[in-house]
C-alpha cells in the first residue's frame, strides 16, 4: 500500500524515466514490494523527454542513493549505448528496461520485459506453447518479448511495423539467436488462432490511432497488450465486445516487478 511508504533522509530512490510518464505503474507495484521486504527504498517516476537523455543519465549517475530506474518508452534501446555494461539478456535483445547501480557505483543494464510478459500470459492461462504470434511493433519491448516467446515455445512469430527495416532487424536478431527461421516480417493482419499483441505505444492517448484493423480480428484469437495504463486499450475493448480473449499490459508488470525488485534489493535492500 502507498501509505506504508514513509520517505526518510535514508531512503535509497529508484526511478522510471520515460516520455510520457503518467501512465506509469511500476512505482505503485514495486512500492508495496519494497515495503513488505523492509527495504528502505522508494520508486519514483521522472519524466525525461527523449532529447535529454544524455544530460538525465549524468545527472542521475551523480545521485549517490540512487540504486537503479527503470526504463519506459521510448529510451529503451538508447539506453543501452550509456551503460557501463550489460547484462548477457540485455545484450542479446538490444534494450534495458533496468538499469542498477552495482556495487563499484556502475550502471548495469538489465532486461526484464521479455520474461514479464511471458510470466503475466501464462498466469491468466494465455496459451504460448505451439501458437502462432503476430507482433505489431518493433521497439525495444517487442525484441526481448519475442525472445522470451519462442523460449516459451511459440511456433512462429510475425512481425509488422511502419519501418520495415527494424521488423527485418528485429526478425533476423530472433532467427540467429535460435539457429532458425521462427520469426519473418508480415502484414498487420492476424490470421485464426494467434496470440496478437500490440508492442507499439498506440493506445496511450485517447486520440491514438488503433495500431491494426479491428474488424481482422475474431474469437479463437488472444489480443495482447504491452500498454498498461488504460489497463483497458481502446483496442482491448473492442476485441471484448466481440468475444475475443483480451490481455492487458498490466499484467507484464505485475510479471516483472517481482524480477525487478529482487535484482534492487540484492544489493541494496
């Protein structure tokens, strides 16, 4: 709970960089997570626009009780250029979504988004195993969600995105890693029985575009969210009131902020 949190001139900070931030909801989930640990620490967000990056990550490198942040659209991949060093899965897809301060006061890169969303499909019964994905977005999450998928026994994965380049970048990462050709580039158009999962930031505004046609879809299909706040997409709706089985992005953070929390308190808790 928000109220057992209690800010003292001990308290270690972790923060959220992203752009926009208000959607966050890493610091509600990991909060409650510190304080039933008895860690002396908080999470905060902190809205850093992408052009300022750099000038943040120096900023934030000076705080001496800052322990780590975590990284939200759209730093995810520039991130990694400004770590000190990385963490094998991190490295492998490309994008950090942690980044902790280790103990010779570096700042590591770690990447949790891939096995969060597996961890928050499997437990509310998604079905992975042997399925067809279409991925409609190429960004940071999309590479380590992709990964984790066909570790979890996804049969194939499609993947469109408005620059083609970064779905052929991002299938070709998939199929050299797993020595064959489980992911290829396709339309946005899901076909019967796929989990299909939104990894772009449409749907964040009300003003957003849908980022696929929704009257492609139909029941058989599992429509995905890596968006968690609205918890309840526009696209999620719709799906629903068709009958289709829905999944909201919150649940990939209800799957990884346990992962996240442990790593901070390893060190610092």
């Amino acid at each position: 709970m928000v109220d057992d949190l209690v800010i003292r001139g001990t308290t270690k900070l972790m923060g959220l960089i992203g752009d926009p931030i208000q959607q966050a909801k890493t610091p509600s989930a990991i909060n409650p997570i510190f304080a039933a640990r008895g860690a002396d620490i908080a999470c905060v967000p902190l809205h850093v626009p992408a052009d300022n990056l750099s000038m943040a990550w120096a900023g934030l490198n000076a705080m001496s009780n800052l322990v780590g942040f975590g990284i939200t659209l759209p730093h995810k991949q520039a991130a990694v250029g400004l770590c000190d060093s990385l963490d094998p899965i991190a490295a492998r897809v490309g994008a950090v979504n942690l980044v902790r301060r280790e103990r010779d006061g570096s700042f590591r890169g770690y990447q949790f988004d891939g096995k969060g969303f597996v961890r928050g499909l499997l437990s509310k019964g998604v079905v992975i195993e042997n399925r067809k994905v279409l991925m409609v977005g190429a960004g940071g999450a999309a590479v380590a969600i992709a990964f984790a998928l066909v570790e979890a026994g996804a049969d194939s994965i499609t993947v469109s995105n408005r620059t083609i380049k970064k779905a052929e970048v991002l299938a070709e990462l998939v199929n050299a890693d797993f020595g064959r050709q489980v992911a290829k580039v396709g339309s946005d158009t899901p076909q019967a029985g796929q989990l299909v999962i939104n990894a772009t930031f449409l749907g964040l505004r009300e003003t957003d575009a849908l980022p696929l046609d929704p009257h492609t879809l139909h029941r058989g299909m599992t429509v995905a969210e890596v968006i968690a706040q609205p918890e309840i997409t526009p696209l999620l709706a719709f799906a629903a009131t068709k009958g289709i089985e829905t999944h909201s992005g919150i649940h990939m953070i209800n799957g990884q902020v346990g992962l996240i929390a442990d790593h901070i308190c390893e060190i610092w808790a």
